[in-house]
C-alpha cells in the first residue's frame, strides 16, 4: 500500500506542477482550452444519450462510475484499517499459550547483542514462521574483529535469547556484517 499512496502522489504532483505551468505561462489558452474540452463532452454525452443506444449508455455510466466508487472505497479502507500486531506464540509453556510481540523480540535480541564488544550498532528483523523464528542481523562492528569468531558469538547470543530466555524456537539465522570505518590519523 506504502508503494501505491507514493505513486499517486507522485502522479498527482505531477499533473498539479504542469496545470499551474500552463495557466502562469497561458492562462487565456488554458482555460480556454479546458471550456472547449468540457463543452465538447458534454455535447458528445448529449448526442449519445438521445440516440438508440441511450440504455447502453446509462448501463455503462452505473457499471463504470460503480467501479470507481467501488475502487474509492475498498482503498479508503484500506487506507484507514489498522495492521494487526504482529506476534509469535512461545513454545515452552505448559498449560497456558503467551505471544510476544515482534517488536518486543528484536528490541530484547538488540539490547543483549549491543553488550557484546566490538559491536557498534545492531539492526535485528524477526520473521515468525511456523517452524520457529527467522532473525536476520545487521550488525556493524569495529574495523578489525575477527569475523568467524564474532559471528559464532552473535549466533550464541541469538540462539540464548530467543530459545532459553524467550521460549521461542529458532529457524535462521543470517548476520551480515558492516565494519565501521578505520579511525581517521
């Protein structure tokens, strides 16, 4: 929905910059131009609905203008409708069911990530599946850390904080690593 709203008010933008060009730069001509449109619809609508065809005519306006309104509508709501929280359901629990929220999930999974050292930065994504939890990891790092290693102890840190202390059980993981730049001397 995000890509759509930006394309239309792209377009919108669009179409708004070149009609006000065109009446700061031709105003006479534009508005003439717009009368001449406007009367000449007007004119082929008329001849339309008094020839044979006019119940084909009034057909195709409800079957056209319901459309749009129709189309108005579902993207209204669409629009207006709150995205459900997203949440994934623990795993350990005997007796009772608890969800935690993705957000909760990446929040705790960054906090314990961030204590590790030469960690700069870490941007967690979680993806519940029903085969546990998908956590990708971008993590920025000093400039000269030991690769395996660091990812071997993120991955430990993952698979602690999402199995033992959340109950949630762990799909992938994927960590992609961005050192940050050398110290300027």
């Amino acid at each position: 929905m995000n890509v759509f709203n930006r394309l239309v008010v792209i377009l919108l933008l669009l179409l708004i910059i070149v009609a006000t060009a065109l009446i700061v730069i031709v105003p006479q001509e534009t508005f003439r131009l717009v009368a001449a449109t406007s009367d000449w619809l007007r004119q082929s609508a008329s001849d339309y609905i008094n020839s044979g065809d006019r119940l084909f005519f009034a057909g195709g306006r409800v079957i056209v203008g319901g459309v749009i309104v129709l189309s108005c509508l579902i993207l209204i709501w669409l629009e207006l409708r709150r995205p459900r929280k997203r949440t994934i359901r623990t795993q350990k629990l005997s007796g009772g069911e608890a969800h935690i929220t993705v957000d909760s999930i990446e929040q705790r999974l960054a906090y314990n990530i961030d204590q590790l050292p030469e960690v700069v930065k870490v941007s967690p994504r979680i993806n519940g599946r029903s085969r546990g939890v998908d956590v990708d990891l971008l993590l920025e790092t000093s400039p000269d850390i030991d690769v395996p290693m660091k990812t071997e102890e993120v991955i430990e840190v993952t698979r602690e904080v999402i199995v033992e202390r959340m109950g949630l059980k762990l799909g992938k993981v994927q960590v992609k690593i961005k050192h940050a730049p050398y110290p300027r001397e």
